[in-house]
C-alpha cells in the first residue's frame, strides 16, 4: 500500500513556512502499515495540482492533500479537485450547522465567505473537521483514494487521527505494524550501537528493525515490526526490549513520548515533595522545562539562575572563600548552590548547575563545555562533571537534559 | 527562472526527521529572484530518483537536488547521477586532501569508506563542501542545471551561501531583488493589518509586496520589489518603511534578523548597566532567552523564579499582606517582586512577570492568561496589564516576549 503526500501553498516553496505536515503524516500513515511514497509540495495552481495529482496517480494507490482550502486561498484545491473529479458542488447543511457552532462560540455570525464552507463536491464524502470550519473530502476513482485535508496543523492532525487513519484500516487490510520507543540519555550514538551491537545483530532474526533517533543529550531507539499477527509482534518487541533493559539499564529513562521533566515532575508528585533549583549555566533552561508541565506549581517552588558570583553568594548562600578558592565551575561551588537553593526554598530536593556555555570563558584547566551538576536531596548530595562541547546552544540543552536525568536517577533511588 | 528542488531520504518519508532544508532553499532561492515551482522528496532509491530527475527536468530550468550523499546511504545520490549523466567517477585529489585535512583536524586517519568520497562524476563541476567531506557537484545538459549537495543542513547552508548562489548570480541573468523585514510585537495581525490598510494599498504603485510572517506575540513584515535597477528598489523600500515607521512608531522593534534578548542585552551593554529577573508565570524562560545571548553574563547577573508564594516573600521580599490583599497576579505584587529582583541582584533594571499560565488556576476574576509585567528602573516602575489566551505554552511564550519588550521601551527612554 504505497501513498504520495501533496501540500499546496506558495508559503511552502517560498520558504515562508516549514511543511511540518508533510513529517507528521509520514510517520502516522508508517505507523499505520501505509508506506510514503514520495512528497510533492505544489503552488495554488489548479493546473499545477492537476498535474502532481495525475502523476501521484499514476505511482501510489493513496493520496492525500494538505492546504488551499480556505477563504484566503480561495479554496483552490476544493475548485481544482471538483474540476478533477468533473463534478460540481453542493450546499451541506450538516457543515453549515458546524460552521454556524463554531463562530456562534466565539460570538460571531457566518459571513457569506464562510457560508462557503460548506459547499462539497457532490461525488465526496464529506469528513468532520472537529476543530475548524473546512470539511475533508474523500474521493475514490480508479481504485484509488484521494482525501483532501485543512493545511493547519492542529486541524489536519485531529481529522487524521479520529477520521482518515480508522477509515483506511476499515478499507483495507493493513499489516499489523508494531512500533516501541526507547529513550536514553548520556551515552552518544556511537558508543551505545557498540555497546548494543550483538543484541542489534539479534533483531533480524525475529524480524524487528531498529533506528536511532539522536538530539541534544539523548539517543531515541525505535524498535518496528509488522506481520499478519499483532500479538506476536508485540510479545516479539516486548521481549528484546527486556533484554535491552538489561544490557544498558542506566542509561534508559522512558519509553514512546515520556520527557524528563514530566517525570520528574511524576515522581515528585507522588512522593509529595518539591524541588528547587539553582541554575548558572543552564541559564534558566530547567526551570523552563520544569514550568512548562501543567501543574509543576504543585511541586516546583522557584529557583534562581545566578549569573554572576555575587548573586551566587548573596541569593544561594555559596561562600566567598569557596568561589575564591575553587572558582564558580567547580564541585565546591555547585554543591553550596545545591544546598543553598534546597535550604532558601525550604524543599526536599535541589538542582544546581555551573559551567562553561562558551564561546568564552574557557581556560586550559577549565575548557568551554566543563560543567558541574549537583542534585541535594534527603540523602545527601550527589555530584558529576561533564565535558561537553564548544557550542553554546547544546551545551545549555544538554546541562538541563542532563541535570533532569540525575534528578530523576536520585528520586528513584529515594 | 524557475527551480525544483529534491530531497532524497527514506527518514524524510517515514516522518523521522522534518525537511527544513527546502524551506530554507525555497526561501534564499526566491530572495535571489528564483522562483521555486516544486519541492518533491523521494525515497534513497536510484530508479526513484532518476523519476523525479527527469520529471523536474520537463518542468524546470534548475534542479538542486540534497541528501543521499556520504557512506551511510551508499552515496546513493553520486551513483544515481553518474548513471543519470551517462558518465563514469574520477579520482579527485582536492577533494581527498580536503578530507584528509578535516579529519586531521580532529586526530583521525582517513578510512577507505572516506576516501571514496573523492570520488566524483568526470562530468560534474565540483563544489567545495567548507564544513564536510561529501562534494557538492554541479551538471549542465540540456541547458538545464543539475545541482547536487549534502544533506547536512550546516554543509548544505554554508555550500549554497559561499559557492551556488554568487554561481548561479553569474550564470543567469537573475532579477535584482530587494526584500527588507520589519519587526512589530504586542499587536495582533488583523488590527495591524487594520491600521495599515492605507499604506499597505499604496504599495502596488511601487511595485512592493507585502507578507504578513505571524509567530506567537510578534508579527514579521516583509516588504519585497523586484526589478532591473537595486538602488531605484531599494530607495522605493526604504521610503516605505519611513512611512511605516510613522505609522506604527510604538510596535516596531527591530529589522530583520533582530532579537528581542539582544537588542535589550545591546542596550544593557552600551549603558554599563545590569539586569536582574523576578519570573513567575514566564518560569524562567525570560533568564533563557536572555543567557542564550553570548557574552550576557556583562549585564544579566541573575533572576529568581518564584513559583510559590513563599519564594515571592523569602527570595523577592513581597510582603505577606500584598499577597493577602492582592493576590499573586496583581499590580502590587508584580511591582514588588521586581523592586525585590533589583534590590536582591543589586542592579539597575529588573523585570518581574506574574501571571495564569494556565490550564488550571483561572477564576472569573482572573482567567487564565491573565498577566502582569512590571520593569523597574533607574526613574522608577512601569507596569502593565494583559489578557493573553488559553494556551500555556503560548502564555508564556508571550509573557517572555512581552516582557523583553517593554525593557527595551523603558531602556530606550531612560
């Protein structure tokens, strides 16, 4: 089962938006057994999509389309695909009575531009669009599907997951496809495939591929499978991930979508206890992260980020001497910010970062990328230096990812 | 002069990564004056990619082709196109001493799989890749260009900017082309567009066009004209924005590529003066956004993100009465956690956010996205209501970049 994406919109090829659509469907209709043929971006040109629309047919049983729907567009892909499809177009009162919901809830009433809206290609079938006021259209000719969808992420995302995605594993049969996401974090893509390399060797024998999804600080493992029997796919996932828990134990966080600072947040909830932090070098990273969990105000009390040694001292607490002697990137320094922030906030747990972000500040002894992180918590306080590298950008993502981690590590051992 | 781009990949297909790379070909390209009619991604599959070879070649004068280049695909790509031109590799010793030299750099022999790199097509043109070792390799048939680059955005970048562009400059005859953007925060696509409705007709006579570019709190506008005389363009632009800038004198931040944290930590700098931070709804991504600035620790000595009543009392000094009578979002206590931060950090500025980020925590009173901002400084306090949205990320995305502007009006002033 072989598809072709097609988005249309000028602001693609201009470069004026990123088509993060086209990524998202790809992986969902993967996900779903559906293989992606190719993607194709055209202009709102009716010919322009007449032509991509005609050469998709001619290479993928499935098509689908994103953008031109709209009154700023005209609606030129509703225009192209009712020339398409020779057919003409038709009034639905069941859109117009969405339509007519939808602006009656922010207090408006339907213009006739929007009326418009609900005029459908007689020969579709019409697709709810939850969260906006342009219909998907579903088309069939030939024994080949084109389905139309909104351009705006948030509408195209919803109409996929609760409409087109059921509606294509009714209509045909999709192999039973498994996927498993590992996360991990503190060991680099080249290190952790050695360290995997004979358990990596083992997937083919049971038929399970293996991709490593890299960023800042964490190397993502996707396990995929398909067959004809789901649960054997998953019994055969479910196993080799076992296996994999117990070659590199440490370094696994979480599993498919989780974050850091979700559970962190999780752990901490459950533990009714709080946090605070004391950021130099990340900057105020973690504190944004951990903030940007609903509900974090139920655990995270506050922080300081402590840019300079005076605040350093008269904010956490960090004694002149030891800044002094040591310097503010040392584990000294780190572990009085630690302290000072559990003790200054009155928390259970404290996180504390100081390092070299560069690009300067660097010296011999102390290179651009050395940074110290300290987690204070019931049990005392536990300490690590890092070497990270010369970009400014990732070595703030990194402290925090990293940070995260060793806070989750300490919570669990607690 | 019309151009197609393609990008080769199966990780573009299966949705592993997002292809950013054509965004931003599309939009360097079409600054050039060279309109992009296609952006078509195909999977690392040599009969696949002589399709799309051959069919952008019917559409387009100008094919630049990215991906499928380096040892982990095979150099899927080079062979293709050796096949596709009927031509043969050659041995290209620049080429090798250039990898040499890379990988000397970093204390590495160069292996045989990175030697093959040297390898290119007797008919290509080669293309110096400055930040990698795969070649960049320009063709010509037919009076059409075929141009071939690396995949790796930071290769692919630094190989359009130093060597395609100035070629393609040369070669063809382009358009000159003048764009110029304007940056505006704190008002609203349609009311702007509202407000500059008489202006914005007045640009057809001269030929400009204008794009709105919204992102969350700040609207872009680009202005662009194309024509055979730079300097006439140019002069017809700039007359514009002097208009503009009597228009909307109170939105208007910056130009181009400008940053809000910049800017203020430019205007920091020129005064020798220093800024402290009193976040709590904005949850530290005021203190990131500013430190993600190299060279901030000269003025930004640090910030206290106060996520609980107690850390506004203990850290900040806002008294227990204004919390009692006021609340934690209110005029009162958002202008004494700043005059705590400026106090505490003993400096000159400091901004303080307070506000319901959302998606608990609204009441009648205050709903959610219900945010005060104060900025005190050397001649005094300003502070400033807002009503944002229901959506967390974009409440504090919004409160940050609100925030970062109303220091810079208040730096501009004193």
């Amino acid at each position: 089962m072989l598809a072709e994406i097609i988005t249309i919109g000028d602001e693609i090829l201009i470069g004026q938006i990123v088509d993060t659509n086209s990524a998202w469907m790809g992986e969902q209709l993967n996900l779903a057994g559906i293989k992606v043929h190719q993607i194709t971006s055209v202009s709102d040109n009716a010919e322009h999509i007449i032509k991509a629309l005609d050469e998709a047919k001619s290479r993928v049983d499935l098509i689908l389309i994103t953008g031109g729907l709209g009154p700023t567009k005209d609606d030129i892909t509703k225009h192209t695909l009712v020339k398409y499809f020779n057919t003409s177009l038709r009034f639905d009162e069941d859109v117009f009575q969405h339509v007519k919901n939808l602006f009656a809830r922010f207090g408006r009433e339907v213009t006739d531009i929007n009326k418009k809206q609900a005029e459908v290609p007689e020969t579709c079938t019409v697709i709810h669009n939850a969260n906006g006021t342009a219909p998907g259209m579903w088309f069939e000719q030939d024994e080949k599907v084109f389905i139309s969808m909104p351009g705006v992420p948030y509408e195209m995302k919803r109409m996929m997951l609760s409409e087109i995605l059921p509606r294509l594993k009714q209509k045909f049969s999709l192999p039973a496809i498994v996927h498993r996401t590992i996360l991990t974090q503190g060991v680099g893509e080249s290190f952790l495939s050695e360290m995997i390399a004979d358990w990596e060797n083992s997937l083919a024998e049971k038929n399970i591929k293996l991709a490593y999804l890299p960023s800042p600080g964490m190397v993502r493992l996707r396990l995929s499978s398909s067959g004809k029997d789901e649960p054997i796919l998953r019994k055969n996932i479910d196993e080799k991930i076992t296996e994999l828990e117990k070659i590199i134990p440490q370094y696994i966080y979480g599993y498919e979508k989780d974050k850091l600072e979700e559970i962190a947040g999780k752990l901490l909830k459950e533990k009714k206890q709080t946090l605070a932090l004391a950021e130099s070098c990340s900057g105020g990273l973690i504190a944004h992260l951990i903030t940007s969990v609903p509900g974090s105000s139920a655990y995270f009390m506050g922080g300081v980020v402590s840019y300079s040694n005076e605040s350093k001292t008269n904010q956490l607490g960090v004694k002149k001497e030891t800044l002094e002697k040591h310097g503010a990137v040392s584990e000294e320094t780190v572990t009085e910010m630690a302290l000072g922030a559990k003790d200054k906030f009155n928390t259970n747990w404290a996180v504390a970062t100081s390092g070299i972000a560069g690009p300067d500040g660097g010296s011999d002894e102390k290179p651009v990328g050395t940074v110290w992180i300290a987690i204070a918590g019931p049990n005392g306080i536990k300490t690590k230096k890092f070497q990270l590298g010369g970009n400014r950008e990732r070595n703030i993502a990194v402290t925090a990812i990293t940070a995260l981690n060793m806070l989750r590590k300490e919570l669990l051992k607690a």
